[in-house]
C-alpha cells in the first residue's frame, strides 16, 4: 500500500508538472511577438517555423492546449483525492481539494504564466517543438469539440464565424508605436516620424500643397533677363510659367535650363540676354504635371520616384488649379521641416504663450498641432486651423470671436479679408 500512495502522489506531481506546461505554453503562443517570430524564421531558425505554424491556427492550438490542461488538472484532482481517502477517509476529500486548489493555482496557473508573460518568445520557442505533437494528436478530439459547440451554439441562434478578420496592420503598428511612447522606449521625433510614415496613405496633397495664393509664378512672355532674375530672387529651383492667364500653366522652368541657355548664348559674341526671349525658352521648359487633389502622400510620393519628378501642379476635379506639390512638401511630413540655405527664415508658426496658450498662424495644419502637442484636434472637418475655425463658425468668423471644441477654445485674433490669419488657442487647462 505504501508503495501505491507513493507512486500516486510521485504521479500528481508529474501530472502538475505537464499542466503548468500546458499553462505557459498556452500563454507563451498567445503572448509571442509573431513580427519577431516571422523575422527568425526568415533568418533559418526552424523552431520559429513551429511556432509560426501553431499559431497561424490559433482556434486549434488553444482548443489542443485547453483540452490537455484539464484532462491532466482532473486526473490529478482525481489521483490526489484517492490519496487522501486512503489516508484520512472521508474527510481525504476536503483535504484534497484544498490541497490541489493551492498547488494548481500557484504551481501550475500563476507560476509557469508569469514566467512565459516575462519571457514569451524565448518560452515559446522551447515549447514549440513540444507542443506540436500534441497538438496535432489532439487535433481530431479539438474538432469534435468544436463541432459539438457550433451546434449548441447553433440552437440558440448563434453562427460561428469561419474566421475572424485580421485587425488592420496600420493600426496595430499605432498602438505599438504608442506604447513604446508611453512606456518610454520611443523619443517622440522617432514616433512622430513612424506615425507620419503610417499616414502616407490617409493624407492627401491637398493637406499639404502649397496653396496657389502663396505660389510664385512667372508670365512666360516676359525677356528671358527677366525671367532669370526672378528666378533667381526666389528660393525654388522650378517655378511655373503661365501665359495670357494665371491660370493657363503652360510649363514649368527649371533654374538650370534657364542658366545653361542663357551662359551658352553668353558665349556668342554675337549674341545677348536679350536675344533669348519667349520663343527661346519654349525649348526650355518642361511640360507641367498636373495631379488630382484627392492623391494620397504614399500614391504621390511612388509617382515622384517612377517619373523622376520632384514637382507636380495640383488640380480639383474640374481642373482648376489648386495648388503645387513637391518631393520635399512630402517628406517633410515625415521629418518634419527641411530648411536650406536658400530658404526664406520664418518667424514661428505657433507661439507658446503665458498661462498655456498658443498663438498660432492661421496656415498651420491640425495634423501638425496634433503631433507636436499630442492634441486630438479633428483632422476631417479642415485642413488647417484657420480652416478649423471657419468650419466652427459655418461663416467666416469676426476678430475676438471664440469657439469650444472637447475643452478647446479658438479665438479669432486677426483677418485679412476673408482668411483667418491667426488664433489663440487655449488647450484644456490652460488659463485665460
């Protein structure tokens, strides 16, 4: 008798032994980073490919792995309660189901899945080639398990989806993002340029052109002399030419073109600037490219980079001009402003001011605001803030006039004619 009771409790011991194996390795497969398994199994490592394979099927894997638990959690309860009957008669029973309460729950619940919580992957590739087996002895029990649930299931009125849609991969990449933020594992320029890289194809040119009220553009009937130091007066190396009307683009000059005719003419002793006038530069300027306002950043920016182009004209859908954009207006949505040499230095945008409020010009994008400040400004309702304010008041707004918006309040504070020029905004907290 004595080697019986021995070779039982030597037999629950086992048993709680695989069910905390069950339990982490249950946790292990569902915590596992799979962007991390994926990249192990690109560089050979065969014990990633397992577990990429268990949990490509997870209705499968977790079924296997719950069944297993609680048949070696029953067995166990079973064989220890046989023990302490053996022992203590009746009362073996209440013992017994003390005893196995606390052995379960800390050595084989808590334990094993903390341990996996701290160290999924590392405990995830250890169990997987474990595992599989079992899983896939398991597999028929697993499906007569899951038929006889949809059918019960079924009685009721509720239908089994075959699969359930995979989470958009954009917004998981966010939320990681904004934990590693929260967590302190990220700087925010780092975050701020992930998210922006994520936003490409949300955002459209229109949110972030050059406005055709702030466009420099040339009249192409003008002396090239003239044209060249125009030109030269601005900060850009491609301007627009027009001819009879601003609105008629007719080209787009490059400052090199222009130089290189200009300095070959130059070296003609027979020749001057002045010979080089509107016929002259229709060789010189390049066709226009005119694009839709409604192409995403990412559809422009795979544009660019097929067609060479730095450059492109923006057009509504009934082709009036809109705006410009260009290869830098881009990718300074992602790094934030480029400023050169040659750029024109610019006051700020946005001012902090005493007690937490903001002056800020009224061209500045809610996009900006919100990455800057961590805002939740809508993004929908307009592009800019000035834009924002109009779409508040339903009308173009009055100087000293305020708005609320989620704890927000905007304060008109200059109007040249009809564009909002400027507003003070009052975060949430912030004084007045």
């Amino acid at each position: 008798m004595d080697g019986e009771l021995l070779f039982s409790i030597l037999g629950v011991l086992v048993l709680l032994v695989l069910s905390a194996f069950f339990s982490g390795t249950e946790t292990a497969l569902t915590a596992v980073s799979r962007a991390r398994m994926h990249q192990l199994e690109r560089r050979g490592v065969r014990r990633a490919n397992r577990v990429n394979r268990l949990i490509a099927r997870p209705e499968r894997l977790i079924g296997a792995v719950l069944l297993g638990n609680n048949l070696v959690n029953i067995l166990a309860s079973a064989v220890a309660t046989s023990v302490m009957i053996a022992l203590f008669g009746k009362a073996g029973v209440a013992y017994a189901t003390a005893i196995m309460t606390a052995l379960v729950v800390v050595f084989a619940e808590v334990l094993p899945k903390t341990y996996a919580l701290n160290r999924p992957n590392r405990t995830a590739l250890a169990a997987g080639p474990i595992i599989g087996p079992i899983v896939f002895a398991l597999g028929p029990a697993v499906d007569l398990v899951q038929t006889i649930v949809s059918g019960v299931l079924g009685l009721f009125g509720v239908r089994m989806r075959q699969g359930e849609a995979a989470a958009d991969a954009s917004e998981e990449l966010r939320g990681t993002l904004a934990l590693h933020a929260r967590d302190g594992a990220m700087v925010k320029s780092d975050r701020d340029m992930l998210d922006a890289i994520l936003d490409l194809s949300d955002v459209e040119v229109s949110e972030v052109m050059v406005h055709r009220k702030n466009m420099i553009m040339l009249d192409a009937d003008q002396p090239a002399p003239k044209i060249a130091e125009a030109l030269l007066a601005t900060p850009y190396s491609r301007v627009p030419l027009w001819q009879g009307d601003v609105d008629n683009i007719v080209g787009v000059l490059h400052a090199k073109d222009l130089l290189r005719a200009i300095s070959a003419g130059a070296k003609d002793a027979a020749a001057s600037h002045a010979t080089l006038t509107a016929p002259g530069l229709h060789d010189l300027w390049r066709e226009p490219w005119f694009v839709p306002e409604t192409t995403t950043l990412m559809e422009q920016l795979n544009a660019f980079r097929a067609r060479r182009e730095h450059f492109a004209l923006v057009v509504d859908e009934y082709g009036a001009l809109m705006g410009l954009v260009t290869l830098e207006d881009i990718l300074e949505e992602i790094v934030g402003d480029i400023s050169d040499e040659h750029d024109v230095l610019r006051t700020s945008a946005v001012r902090r001011e005493a007690g937490g409020s903001f002056m800020i010009d009224g061209v500045v994008t809610v996009r900006d605001l919100n990455r800057d400040f961590d805002w939740d400004l809508p993004e929908d309702d307009a592009a800019t803030i000035a834009g924002l304010v109009i779409h508040l008041a339903r009308r173009i707004p009055d100087v000293g006039e305020s708005f609320s918006l989620d704890g927000f309040t905007f304060e008109v504070m200059r109007r040249l004619r009809n564009q909002v020029t400027a507003v003070r905004i009052r975060p949430p907290g912030a004084k007045t």
